[in-house]
C-alpha cells in the first residue's frame, strides 16, 4: 500500500497528490500574505504553509480541490508540517478521486450496513422496531457516510456507522452479561443516538457545522425526528417516549448538554457505551503515534491528559 | 369579600368549606394511622392533620374533594397550621364548587386572552405569526388554565396565561428601550416559551408532573410541537429555527436545562424577561406576608435567600 | 423457600427469627428512652423500634445478637417497618446460625473462586501474574468473604468476590471487541482494585469502616500492599508500577478520591467497568421493587436520581 | 461626516489625523525594536505596527498624541489592522483636538445630564434624595465624562452617564409594570450604583485601574462615599444603610464581587436593569459590525458566546 | 469551682441557676404548646424543654432571664439535654449576676488589653499606629467585650479581644521567621480586621445580626469606618488604602465574602493567621469533649470533617 | 561577589559563563531550524535563542553543558532576554563547575542538616523519631540536595531541605503558641512530607518528572515508604498510620491530591505551615524584581494574582 502523509519521517522528501481539507489566507506580522493548508490523504493530515501568496491563489487552492505538492517533512512545535518547494492543482487526465483521498472507515459502508442490520433480529418489540428501521431507511444515504463528529473520534467518512456497530456490538455484550437490559430500547437507542448528526453537521468531507447544529444540536433534532415519525406511523405509547427520551439523555447530564439525565436504566448504559467506544479510539489514534515508554500528546477530550505507554508487552 | 383561610390569625376559630389539595396518610413514631392534609381555599392553602385516622378516611377526604371543616388556627414551626375538631365532605345540596375553592389569576381568562391577542397586531413576520397563532389556537383552552408552575410562582389556575401576559408587557417595554430587538421573535418567543407545560404538567387543579414531562421537559416537548406546527402549516425558513432556538435557550444555560445557550440577542433577554416576572412574583408574594422591619421566610429558587422588607416609605 | 422479611406486605403478621444488624439507642421527644432496630435475614432488613426500653436491653439486642420477633409490618414514610410485639434473644437449642440470617452472594464463595482464578490462565506476563496471585492466596479468606461496601451494591457476604468476577466478565467482553487492551493489566487491575477493602472494612457482617480504612482508604492501603509484595518476590520493573497506577486511578478523578487520574489505557477501562458493574447492580436492586409504570425511590450515589420502570416488555 | 477609521475596507488607502490610544514598544523574534500602537477615532480604534522604531520614537508616539498617518488597511486574523506607510505627530496648526478623536455617547452631556435630574421628580424620600443629588453634585464633573468601564460596553466618554439614564428609562418601565417597586431605592440606586468608576478608573481618555480601583473597587468605594456624605448631611436611618446595600449588592453575588447577595426586592431589580442595558449594548455592537446569516465574533463576558444574525428582517 | 453544666453525666441531678440564652415556643405534632430553652452557665450550653406552657411563661423564661432549675441529664441523639422538673426565675435576693453564667476568655478583658496594647511599640509607621489607635480607643468598651462570632469560636464574652490577641502573637512569629513582612500593616490588620463585628453582632449576650450586619457585613462596615477615621485625623496617602485592603480582602476570596483577594502580601498572610487560630480554637474545643482512639462531632466550618483523636501520647 | 545574568539591565553586554539548563530545537514560521535555550548561573536563569543552528549544535548545546557567551540583553514581551553574538562550550582548562552555576539554598546542606537534626532532640515518642530518623538516614544524600518542586518555590538545589528547615521553625513557633499540638507527629509529619520528591524528580539539576512520580506522585510514593520502614524496623500501632495519615493528606483536599483530607489536628496545621511557607518565598520572590508602588508579574500558583509593592517603608 502507497505510504500516507503522515507516515514521512521529519526530512524526508514528498511527491505526491493531496486534498486540501482547511484552507486559510493570513498575513505575516510584517505584513505579506500567505495561505495555511491542510492537506490530506487517506492516512490523515498534515499543515502547510504557502508564503507569499497572491489573490489568485485562494481560489485555486480552497478546500476540497486536489493537488499535486512537492516538498519535505519538517517538525514545528513538535508536530510535523509539510514544507511546500511546488504545488499546483491536479489535471483531470491525472484521474485523482476526491473518495481516495480521505480517510474513511475500515469495513465499507456496505458491510457496516450489513452487520448493522443484523441486530434488528434481536429486538422484538414491533413498534420499536418500526421507528428506528424507517428512520434509517429515511436517512440511510448519510448515516452511512457522515461522520461522527468534526474531530476527536469517529471524525472520518462512515465514522458515524463504524461508531454505531461498535457500540451495538458492545451493547450486545452487556445484554448478555446483564440480562435484565431491555434489547430493544438498547439496540434502538444506540441507532439512533447520533443520527441527528446528518442535520447537525455539513456533510462527510470538509466537515463544519449547520445553522440548525448551532441553534438546536443533533440531540433536539432527533427528539423532533423520532416525533415526527411516529406520527408518520401512527405509532402511540410509552415506547415513543422512551426512544425520546434515550436520545435526549445519552450525553449524561445537562452541562453536557442532554436537558434530562437518564431516567432509565438502558439510558444509563448507552450513556457508558457512547463514551467507551469514543475514548478507545481516541486512545488507540493516540498510542498508534507513540513509542513504548512515552507519553502521547495531550488529548482535550479526556481532560487534557497525557497518557503513557508501557514499555513490556508492546 | 369572605376571609380567606390564609388570613386568618393563631387562636382564630374555623367553619368553613376547604378544598383537598393534596392528601397522604402516615403513620406517627408509635404506630398509629393519620392523615395529613393540605386544604385550600382561593386565598392559599393550610396544613392540616386528621389523627387515628381508618381506612375509609383515605377514599373519604382524598384530594380534588370539598370538605367543610371546623377548627382552630395554631403555629407549628413558624407556619400556621389548622387543628381540626370536625370534619366531613361537602354535601351536594351545599353545592359548593370547585373553581370557587381555588386561587387563579386576578383577571378572567378571558380578560387574559384579550390582551394576550392584541401582541399579535404588533407582529409582522407572517410565517412567525401564523405558527404562533396555530399553537395558541390548538392548545387554547389548556394555555389559558394551566398554571405555569408546580409551586414557587404563578402556580395557580391560568397562571401561565397570566405569566405570558406579563412577560409581554415587559417585552413591549423593552422593544421600545432597544429598538434593535425584533417584536416578532420576542413577541413569539413569550407566548410559545411555556406552552409546553400543558404537556408537563397534569392540569389546573392539583397539579403533577406527567411521565413526558419528567421524561422530556416541557422544552424539548415545544420544540418538537413548532416543527410538527411548521410541517403541518407547510413553513419553511429559518424562522422555523430560531422559534425552535428560543423556546430552547430560555432557561439560559445547560445546567439549567437548555442544551443550548442563547446564540440571538431576543432570546438572551427573553431569559432576563422570564427570569424579572417570576422573581417580582416571588419576591411580592414572600413580603406581602413579611411585616416592615422584618425579613421573609427563605425563598428557595432566590438561592435560598431571606429578603428584608423596609420599615420605611411602608 | 422461606419468605424473607422485605417480601412481607404491610398487615402481615410476622413470627421468625433475625439477626440484629444495627442497634442504637434514643430517647423521645418527652424524654422516654427506646432503642432503633435494623433486623435483617437473607433477604435483607428492616426497621423496628422498641419502645420503654430499659438499660439491660442495650446487651440484649445489640448487633449480631439473633433474636425471635413476633410483629406487623407498617408502612413508616414510604418505607416498611416492623412493629414489634414479641422479642428475645434466640435459645441455643433452636440452633439458628448467623451465616443462615445474613445476605449473600446468588454463588457460593467456591464457585467465585473457581471462575475468578479461570482468568489467570488468559494471563501471559508472568510478574504481573505472580504479583496478583500472591495477593490474592494471601488474603484469600477475606476476599472470598468480605462485602465490596457497606451498603448500596455488593453489600453482602462475599460482595466483593462477586463485583470482582462480574468485572472480569465484562474485562473479557472489552478485551473480544477491543484487542488492543492488554489483558494482564486489565485483569489483575480488576482482581486487585478493591482488595484494599479487606483492610479498610470490618468484616463480612456488621460491617463499618475500621481506623485504617478512614486514615488511608482501600486504594492507598492496596497500593502499598502492592509494592510491599513485589519486594517480597524480588519483582521489579515497569509491571510494579503500572499495577499500583492502576489501584491508584480507579476512582477516575481527584474529587473521587484517585490523587492521579487514570493514565494509562487500561487504567481508564478499569474505572468504567466498575462504574457500569456498580451502577447495573444497584439499578437492577432498585428496580426489583418498583412496580412498572413506577418510579424507583431516588438512588444517593446515581445523583440521586428516581429511574422510571417501563410498562412494556416487563 | 468623515469616514471613520474602523469603516474601512481591506485594501483602501488611509490618510487621516488619529489619536494614540495605547503604546507599546516589543522586539520581534529576531531581536529587532517595533512598536505596537492601537490609533483610534470617533468611530473606534485599529491596531497599527511601526517598523525599526528608535528610542525617541516612544515619547513620540506615547499615548494621547494625536499623530498624521498614511497606510493601507489588511487583515490580520482576522481583524483590520493599519499598515502604516507614513506617520508624525500632528501639527498645532493643524488644530487637531482630542475630544473629536475619541468615541462618545450619542448625545451631549448636557442633555444626558439634563434627563438624568428629571428622575429626582418624582423620588419622595427626603433623605434618599438628598444624599443622591448631593454625590451626583459632588462628582458632577467625573460622573458625566467617565466611561462605565475600559473595555466591552460604554466605555467611551460620558459612557458612565448614558449607562445610567438607560437604566433609568429601564427602572421606570419596571416600576410601572410592577407598582410595588419602591421609586426612591431603585432610581437612587441605578445613580449610585457605578459612581464608584470615577475613583476607579483614571478617566476619559486612555482609561486604566487606579490603585484605589485595584485594592478596593468601585463598590466598596461607594459603600464608604454614601456614608461619608450621610454623615456630612446630617442624614441617618435605614435609607443611608440601604442605599449602601443597593451598591453593594449590585454584581448579584459573591463571586461576581458583591460581598453581599440583594437582600431587597429593589437590588435584585437593580442587578437585572444592569445586566440587560450591558449586554444590550454588547449585543448590538457585536451585532453591527455581523452581516445577517452570519455569527458575531465571541464576546468574553457573554460568556465567550457567538450570536448568530438573522437574515429575515433585516 | 463549681461544677459546670455541661461537666454533668447522663443521669445526674441538676440543681442550679442557669441564664436562659435562647427561648423558642413551639407546638407537639399533637398541637400541646411547648418551649424549648437553651440554658447556659460559664461552661457553656444545654438544650431543655418545657412541656405544657402557657402564654405567660414566654415572658416569664425570655432569653437573658436567669432561673433556678431542677432536674436530670438525659441523652437526645447523641446530645446531652436537661429534662427539667423544676423552674422559676431567679429571685433578687438571691444575687445571681448575668456575667457570672457566660462563658468568657480565660484572661480578663483588662490582661488582654494590655497585652494588646504592648504591639503598638513595635509599630513605626504613624499613620498607621494613629488610624489604628483611634478606632481602638473609639469602640474599646464593645471591641473588648463583644464574641468574635455568634457560634462555632471564639463565641464567647471577650472573644473578640482574646482571637485578636492570640492572632497578634502568631503574626510577631511570622515576623520573626519572615523578617520581609512588614510589621505595621500586620499588626494593624490583626487589630482591625474584625472591628466591624462590633456593627454586625448585637452585643456579647444572646448575640445575634443585626440588620446593619446582614445587609453590608462587617466588612464593608470596617472599610467605611477606617476611611471615616483617616478624614477625621487627616491622614493621606496609601497606608490608608492598605489598611481598608487588609480588612476588605481577609476573607481570603469573594466566595468567602471579599470583594478583592489579597493584592499585598501581608494580606496574604493575615487570611491565614486568621483561619489557623480560628481552627485552632474549634479543634481544640471538639477533641477536648473526644476520648482517645474515637472521632469528635462532624465540624460544619471544617468541611463537615470528623477528627481522630490519637490514642498515644494522651 | 560577581554580577549575576538576572542582574543585568536591558541594553548591557554580557560575557560570561553559563549553564545550558534547557535545549529545545524548533523552527522559525519561514522554516529555518533555530534553538531556544534556558542558559543559568546562580542568581537565576534567562532565556536566548540561538539562530540558523545545524544539527551538531543539539549535542553540543545540550542541557547541562557549561558556555562561555557573549551578548546583550534586550526585553521580549517584559521579560530579560539574551540575545547572544558568540557562544562556545567552556573548555576543561576553563575550570568552570556546574555547583557553581546553579542556583541553591544560601544556608549550605550542611548547616541545614545541623539544624533539621536538633528538631529531633524535642520528640519523645520512640517509634516516630526511629521511622523518621531511618528514612532521613535512607535517602539524607538526595533529601539534602534535592529541590522541593522543579519550579514556583524552593526549586534549586537543596531547596527540599531548606524548605523543610523553615517548615520546623514555624512548626515549633505554633507548638509554643497552641501547646495542645504534638510535637512527634507535627515534626515528623513537616519532615517526611516532602521526601517522596527525591523518587517524584529526577534529580537537583535540570529537573524533570520521573514516571514514577507521573504515575503515583510523592504522596502515594511517600505513604508506601513509611510502611516498608515500619516493617523493616518492625514498628507497629497507631503512630505508623497517622504519620502515613500526615503524608497522605498534607495537600488538604482530593482536588489537590490528597485522597483524604486531614482527619487529625496535626495533618491540619501540617497543611498550612505548607502553604504559608511556600507562599512566602514565591511572594518575596515575585516582590524583589518589583518595584515599589507597582505590581508583581501574574503569580500562577496564587491564583494568578499580581501583587502591590507598597511604595511607604520601602
């Protein structure tokens, strides 16, 4: 497989094609234009700068075009940047496809799709059933490509899937080891936790969030969602409420955002599963990028910690 | 006017028709069945125990019943409280009714509506109108005799009507001080705030907590009401979105159960708007019972505060 | 099987022997001395008072004393309580032994041991593995005897054998779908992390915190057991420390009583598996009793939150 | 009217009289002396870079002299700064003066000043008024050219004035929609509530901390000036002590620098009435300078939030 | 001596005068009037109840009353209370004075004054030594008699004088140990950093907070008083501004009621001079009425801690 | 005595030789590689960057190299900073020593160990002073030229020793003042408090955090070394415990890395002579780079406060 990005050791030199993922303009501090880029490939990011750069330039490097950059790795600050020598757009007849050019999840969207499926034969309840199956078949599209979030975890094409059947694997387990779990609201409620994601974000490349993310969050849009379905199906009864209020409570409690702490005890448990499966892949993301008997980078989401490494066993 | 059974002093004696507000029965430190009582009349409500009570008692003076009740006033810990000597429900012949028995807004509800119809001549954005009026319409005979609370502030009949009309009058003062606001998202945004406590709450008399209410809240409810509102009237926009925004926002912060804070400037002083109503409320129900020179009881939702009411200007 | 004490409804007459679990004296409010009872049988306990008391009653009736009660259940502030009618200590010849009166694990201490040292056979690295096998022969009576706390979960004879065999249950689960955990860590984390409380607590009946306990805690106390046995088996190396780390953090934050949070991977999985093994414990004990349709009474150490019980699927 | 310096466009051309509002000298990284100037005009302020500046340059440019600068406007993270080609300080004969330079309150200071004693019309209280008019004369001079702080809102020339005449446009609204509002305290205490700023603050122009403001605050300032003056008029009873507790008191709580929370109804108003004309003028500033459908830059005391612009109605 | 009240077992025959400190009528949950005394001697508090009162005895037993009692120690909740069989307040003849029945510091207010006034002759600075001498001499009678608080230390007759004493003599050592602290302001923050009690408490008997108290705090009031005294002596310049620094910030933080932390380092020190001798006072207290190898009462002021109290070297 | 390179005013040369104490490679926005170093000699450290470096200079400008520089001082963002114009490593006929350039106690190690020594003469109880003298004795090399913290206070070579001197002076002023303290615990608590720092840091010089001391800190570190003595000398009883007890708690709450907080008298006072002492030095520290009438730099450990220099007395 073609070396990434973010595999080039600090001195090594570049000659590759890339997306650009972020694409700012700035001034020096003496007064010069220049653009910071982001550039990606499947393997992940990496910045660089363009100095001296002219009006022109904006447009012909904005975000989501694809380019052929020459240049060598350096280290600033300890993270590594590109160092750009050349750099131009791709030509069509070079035949570079923007989906071969960021990262996505390990399985395809179909196999997710699949497997996702499959837990639809565990739950019994039909009107559970129903609602949680007609959402995704509703937004089936971008539930299986969008993202999980902007950054931090999941924060890749279908990283929203991929954290979805992770979570129902890991929900299967506790069912199994805690028999008194109610499956169907467990399953459903990790379906469905996310999937006001598809409105709260822009779209699975590029990613930034919507008016509608800013103004009411993906919590309250599914709250609205699940609602609105039901009517659809004319489904009544507790179980709507209940999904209802799955989704609202799965941050935790109100300074995360959920307006409601779980009041049920499946919520409580989604709550746990949500936060395993997000912190794992961040530590893992963060390990992978460091040696036995370090420490890696600090990581915001888990209170700003540096985690170590063991030496043994690695 | 008769004499309330709040205004009446320690010794005084009793001979009067009560509402049962609430009712539980307990059991003394010995053993020994009782009942405790709230009774009201429009004036407010009195503590009250029934000693070596049977179990016929608990049917007999359960709440929602008309008793005619005799006794006398006495203190206990600081509050008055009614010794009662005699006891019986009210005959159907006595005819007394129930709308007579609790307290309610000073103003009819229909003086309420009146002025409450008026604010929407002063709005001019039709899509904001139109589903503001929808909901008002559908929920009309609720959002006119519900209270808008439990407790603490405007927890009588119509007391949510009287609390939106109050907030407007303060909105409409405010509009002229800042003509940068915009009437109609603040107009809107009074009116539908606390709709969704007709949702939450059980009904004018004796009120509860429903199970949507504990496990949604009477935000996320509204929320999802002007969506449906917005579908069903086929309105689109962002309007839609910043109503949703400002039912959301209104409590102010996450810790106090907005998922989101205020993110438009009308729903950053429609929080102050609802905030100025309940407390003056609060504030003049706690030192109407306060002699000058004096401080309240403590006021709980005011961090727990006693206020000193002036021996001056009194 | 014999009914147990929390099973009787209130009006049921009561005629069986119980082991007295707290006994404190009082006085009344009029100066009357009496004594407040906690009897318990393996179904767990209830309240009684003893009313007129004298002083040889204190020896009588004191904790782990069994007694023969005659009595009613009453209902006392939504809990039951015993009203006694009868009482005297137990005679000899009725043999009645405390083991039959107290609460414990559904599986006998044996077979806890038997699954639990099942693990050490998926365990690779042998300091690891020698460290946490000489602990556990060490205080083997203990750990398969001791409860994990003094009330709210696994508060029982051989509670702390049984959240310790639960956890590694679910360790196993975690390290199927997330291979990257190590597996030595993760297990002798979960055997070690509470062992502590064979030191911190009195013992498996009766059970209150000892000098120790209060001065240092279970986790400051383990960790130094740690480091003393490790000099004992002249083990040294990177494995000493990160299992005193993980003992260390597994409270997961200061305010909870880890003076480091977690830091290595398997040290932030150890605090998430005891949290959801607790919490499912104390969720399930909590919904047992509570009708569906109903809430649970509010639960201290789940923020003190009511859960709802569902209608459906129950 | 002359276009002012924050109303220019990135890339235009600048040659204009401009006041140094703050100066300091720095060294780039490399070691060379610059210095960092922020010039401002009637309309606001922009920062400004001088080049290879020498010694005699920082007397020159000191803050408060009124310089001739050519330059040209870009953009520098996104903020205007001026690029500056040409500067010297200005001329006599060019009979530049400062107060056409520096921002100010809309209108004169006569008229604020002139609306400002109307509201002493219709305070009953002797002593409440007495003790007002006389601080209000005392410091007459400071009070009506004082900014209300150095940064974030009215903080221009006579800002301290037109915070307090909007406020007590605001306190006779509320006085009139909640009649049991004591007149007397409320505007006495929106007069007295920020007189404190002018020991606080150094003055108009170039506005910092005092000593005083550091080690007391305007407050606590306050608090000891009413009783100075109480004494000095001869004038004693609870009216001095709670004029003292409405300054006090007006942050709202503790952390906020109140050392006492209010303790009457008309502190708790003056808390509120001060926070919404702040954030008013917050709000629209911010807003101002947003175009619709797009967010304010984050506003620090607003709890670091961004403020999204509608589109509709605008 | 004579053996104090608080010295009596459980059990023993009580026959003596006490001073009534506090007096509260109440009713049974029965509705039988009762009043409930608090009796104190120079040994400090007991609580008491007087079954079956009439209207006459609330004047009869008011707070400040000297009576003769009989009667016996009984234990209430791990209190001791006095049940009383006997009552009557104290005959003329019979020569009983208030100042003998309270508990006051060990040194009489003359040998605390004069150990007081002996740290004026390490003081150089006049300014300071006048302004602090001034207030001394002004409320010396009250400054000398009043508690330091109404409950919890240095709660007693002349427990201002005796805290501040003690604190003087802490200061002297850190001035020793750290030569760089300067003396005046020390000494003379010491002196006056609690003056304002003598405004906030009633008085040395049957304290309680006065209206002035609870509104700007003691404080605020001694910030005032020290500017009031330096405009009467004519004193200028910084030292005036420090010493309403050192009482403004003693407090420590504004959650603790300073509006300002401590800005200069001998304020810095005097918040912990303060609280070492305070908790000091309040351990001691508790561990004296504590037997070896057991735990003293929970200490709210101490973070609702309990104390051990070792067994060895007692 | 010779001049010191914080000694220096901005504009002067310098010449002299220095300690490199940290190396850090970065590079410049423009790419250009470049070094930053943190050079030192006894009367403190400064910063210098060094310009266009290859790779060799990182060997040879390593942390703990001895260099001859020459330079001037120039001011970056207020503070001094090296702007060097020649820079070699000294050369052994240079006689240069690194004790010699770094910064230390001003009392020698050995008349700190002399007088830390007599505290011991005043203990009485056998088992403390063995535990304590034995682990003095175990690790007296490190104790006495360890630092206490690798920044803020008492962080230079035998800065632990010296901090623990001054510790026992204040210590045994407070026992004169409040004689109810024990003596053994609180000298003993004041010795061994810190001592987990020589396992916590890597050494007197250039220093950093060891693992261990990242996984478990000094306290936990400390706690297990008092119980290994206790084995080794076979010293049992209540004395172990509370002196583990004094360790583990002397940062006074979980927040802050206690996971107790003190539960005895002595652990109490430990915390604040901690704290006073600790204080002391940053705030003479901060205070001397002052000038009078102006202001420390921001202090971090005291929560970011700037301090005044009082201008009087000065």
């Amino acid at each position: 497989m073609k070396k990434g990005i973010t595999q080039y050791a600090v001195g090594e030199q570049v000659d590759t094609f890339l997306l650009v993922k972020q694409s700012n303009k700035g001034v020096t501090t003496t007064g010069n234009p220049f653009m910071s880029l982001v550039l990606q490939d499947k393997s992940g990011d990496i910045e660089a700068k363009l100095w001296d750069t002219k009006e022109e330039h904006e447009k012909m490097y904005a975000a989501e075009t694809i380019v052929k950059v020459g240049g060598e790795i350096h280290n600033y600050r300890g993270k590594n940047q590109l160092r750009i020598k050349s750099i131009r757009p791709a030509r069509p007849e070079e035949n570079q496809s923007i989906s071969a050019l960021v990262p996505s999840a390990e399985k395809s969207k179909e196999e997710l799709y699949e497997e996702l499926v499959q837990f639809f034969f565990e739950m019994k309840n039909p009107k559970i059933q129903r609602i949680t199956r007609h959402i995704l078949k509703q937004y089936q599209q971008e539930i299986m490509t969008f993202p999980a979030a902007t950054k931090n975890h999941h924060d890749y094409v279908s990283g929203l899937a991929d954290h979805t059947v992770s979570m129902l694997r890991l929900g299967k387990s506790l069912c199994e080891l805690y028999p008194s779990l109610n499956k169907d609201l467990l399953y459903s409620g990790i379906i469905l936790h996310d999937i006001g994601k598809v409105f709260e974000l822009s779209g699975p490349i590029a990613t930034t969030y919507t008016l509608e993310g800013n103004l009411l969050g993906h919590i309250s849009i599914m709250v609205t969602e699940i609602a609105k379905t039901a009517q659809e199906l004319e489904i009544e009864g507790e179980e709507v409420l209940l999904l209802q209020h799955m989704v609202l409570s799965h941050h935790g409690k109100e300074e995360w955002g959920s307006p409601k702490k779980p009041m049920i005890k499946e919520a409580e448990i989604l709550h746990y599963i949500d936060n395993i499966d997000a912190k794992m892949m961040m530590l893992d993301r963060a390990l992978e990028k460091t040696k036995p008997g370090e420490y890696t980078e600090r990581l915001f989401p888990l209170d700003n910690r540096s985690f170590y490494k063991p030496e043994f066993g690695s």
